[in-house]
C-alpha cells in the first residue's frame, strides 16, 4: 500500500478539501495526517495518504490534474511509510510581541540548536501582535528549563516574549 503526499496552494475558494479528500476516497485511499490553513486569502494544503495500489497513484494525479487549470499548484508524490516514531520529550513555544524581522530566525535557531525538532509551526500577525507557536520534539536527554531560559533570552532581545511548556503543562 504506496503512502502519497499531496499538496495544493493558490488562491482559495470553496470545496478544495471536499474534492481532494473525496478523490481519495473514491480510490478507496485513507487519509492518514493533514494540514490545511488559509494565509491571506491562499489555501495551503499538506497531506499524507495510504492508497491501495500504485495505480491508484497515477489516477489521483489524473484526476487533480484539472485543479492545475484554475490556478491551484498540485503536487502528488510517494512517499516512504513512516515506521518510526518520533521519541522524546515533547514542548509547545509560544512567542509574542510587536512584529519585527527575525522572530522566527531567532526562535528556530534556538530549537534546532537544542537539538529540537519542529513539528509543526504556524504564525500570525494581527494589527499590533505578532503570534508564533510551534510543536516541538526534543532528545529526551534535553534539558528543557535551560532551553527555555535561552529561548526568552534570545527573543527578549527582539522585545518579544517567549513560553516554552512542556506537554504535561508544567512550565518552564
């Protein structure tokens, strides 16, 4: 059973997911892990799927390939199943403050530094606060209360505040 990922970005509208997660169902594919978000007005989608066949691979190709002509970028490719599970000690970071350039430079370079790895990431900026959160997987030897001092340091720097909890809500 071939695991595909799909992605689809552009201008949003309307029934994106339904039509591509119904393409998959009807070749009898299993949604396994998805990301969908809006960003200023452009759909991104991510997602991973188990289809019954390499065949089926190729029909779902054809099958998006209209999605092409209203502007939508799709991509469809294998993937190798993922066998192994990440391990380790999990944290939520949290970053807010006034917008300015390298917030999130500074805060991922805090995390791959530590040894951390980034599960998943989204930002957003409102009128007057810049928001970051991110879900991340460290070595389960990481010392978590010295990787959040360092974190606030860093982006204390920036004017902006940082929260590093782990996944058992005890704070750092």
């Amino acid at each position: 059973m071939p695991s595909i990922a799909v992605t689809v970005v552009g201008q949003d509208r309307p029934g994106i997911v339904h039509r591509v997660t119904s393409e998959i169902a009807d070749l009898h594919g299993n949604l396994e892990d998805s990301s969908m978000s809006l960003l200023r007005g452009h759909f991104a989608m991510t997602l991973i799927a188990d289809l019954p066949d390499l065949a089926s691979v190729v029909l779902l190709e054809e099958a998006l390939a209209d999605l092409r002509h209203t502007g939508l970028a799709v991509a469809v490719f294998e993937v190798p199943g993922d066998e192994s599970h990440e391990s380790g000690r999990s944290a939520r970071m949290s970053v807010h403050g006034a917008d300015r350039p390298g917030i999130v430079r500074a805060a991922t370079d805090v995390v791959q530094r530590s040894g951390g790895n980034i599960t998943d990431l989204s930002t957003r900026l409102g009128s007057e606060l810049y928001v970051l959160s991110a879900d991340i997987t460290f070595p389960p030897d990481t010392d978590l209360p010295a990787v959040a001092e360092l974190l606030q340091g860093r982006l204390a720097e920036l004017g902006v505040h940082a929260t590093l909890v782990t996944d058992d809500e005890e704070m750092l």
